[in-house]
C-alpha cells in the first residue's frame, strides 16, 4: 500500500511540474506578467533540458519520499503518557492479556515495543530488556527507511547542476573558438546556461535539506519516547509485581 502512494504521489508531482513549467508557451512574455514563480519558470526553461530535467526529477523523486516519511512518521507518533497509564491501570487490575491488548492496538513503534516487552514479562526483566533492544532496533530501522534516497538525491541534484555547468562552459568555449572573438554576445549566453543548472541543482539540494533535517529531528523525538516509554514499562511491570507471578 505504501509503495503504491509512493507510486501515485511521484506520478502527480510529476504531472504537476511539467503542467506548471510547461503550460505556456512564451515564457519570456509570462515573467513580464508574472511573479517570482514565473521568472523561475523561465530560467528553467531558458536552462538545458538535458541537465534540468535530470535535477527536475531528482526534486519530484526527492519531495516524495519526504512527503511519505512525513506522513508515516506523524502517524507512528504516540501519545506514550496516556499509553502506559493504560497499560498501568490494566496491570493493576492483574491483567497482563489485557494490558498486551492496550498496546496490541495502538499503532506506532513505540506501542509493538511495549507489546514485545509485556510478551516477555513472564521471563523475568532481563528478557524485557532484551526484547525491547532487539525489537527496537527492528523499529529503527523502519523509521529510517528511506532517508538514504532523500540524501542520495541530496547529493546528486547540486552535481547534476555543475556537470551542467561544466559541460555548458565548454561548449561556450568552443564557440569562442569556432567564431574566433571573445565578445561578451558570443559567450553571454553560452554562460548564462550553463550557471543556471548550478542554481537549480542547489535550490533542489536546499529544499530537500530542509525537509531531511525535519525528518531526521523528528526520527530523534519518536526515538527519544520509546527509550522513555522502555525504561518506564520496566519499573511499571516491577511495581505491579508481574516479574513475581
């Protein structure tokens, strides 16, 4: 199911990106009407396709799995607090079954570690311990699924745009050569091309930065509550005697 909203969400923000780069067709005319969009627009198209469009889909590919890690990570998030008093109260009235059912049916990491945790109360804390590091690092690992993609398009959007750079500033060179004058006209533009896939590679690489940094903080609070939510399931299960049954 995840792999198919992936799916769509790259297939919709591919339709939505080249409908909005490529709608009109004068581009020029459309800055002199336009805003900031539109003069953005322009140097894009006024950039070589061939370059531009590999950083266009490195931003649509990269802006995806974001978008996916957000909407997983803010459903993983839990209310641990109101968790363990549930489980808490349950354990008080003796019911070990129902508080492995309180954590059975919350969703989020944090909820299946408590779950692997009370599975094991029955061995003793040091097989609570245990199950809770093991399973852990399960869950950590489904957490940073993902974010090795956001920083390989991290990486790659800004080189994409200097190997366009590079390759635009050779041909500019090459046409100084072919008409034999360095006049500003004969290589303004050649290099005015090739800077603008630099520009956008490194606008690709901010934005997708921006969101990396606001997954990763986020992977660290959803991180930082399990360890909280372990430590205290441990003392709940010590205080409620579940170790001594």
């Amino acid at each position: 199911m995840r792999k198919l909203f992936v799916t769509l969400l790259v297939l919709g923000l591919a339709v939505f990106a080249t409908s909005a780069l490529y709608a009109q067709g004068d581009a020029a005319a459309a800055t002199e009407d336009g805003g900031g969009f539109q003069l953005l627009k322009k140097y894009f198209i006024d950039g070589d396709w061939r370059f531009m469009s590999f950083v266009l889909v490195c931003l649509i590919l990269g802006l995806a799995f974001c978008i996916e890690r957000i909407i997983t990570l803010n459903i993983a998030t839990t209310n641990t607090d109101k968790l363990l008093a549930r489980i808490d109260e349950e354990l008080k009235n003796g019911s070990v079954e129902g508080a492995m059912e309180v954590a059975r049916s919350t969703p989020g990491p944090t909820a299946s570690i408590l779950y692997e945790g009370l599975k094991s109360a029955k061995d003793g804390p040091e097989a609570v311990e245990k199950a809770i590091v093991s399973y852990g690092s399960v869950q950590m690992g489904l957490l940073e699924r993902g974010l090795v993609w956001i920083s390989l398009f991290i990486a790659i959007a800004p080189m994409l745009g200097f190997m366009g750079t590079v390759i635009g500033m050779i041909q500019a060179f090459d046409r100084i050569e072919a008409v034999g004058d360095l006049s500003p006209s004969v290589v303004a533009g050649g290099i005015k091309v090739a800077l603008l896939t630099t520009v956008f590679g490194l606008i690709v690489a901010i934005i997708l930065q921006i969101f990396y940094n606001y997954i990763v903080n986020k992977i660290d609070g959803i991180v930082n509550r399990m360890e909280d939510a372990s430590i205290a399931l441990v003392d709940i299960l010590a205080e409620n005697n579940v170790f001594n049954r």
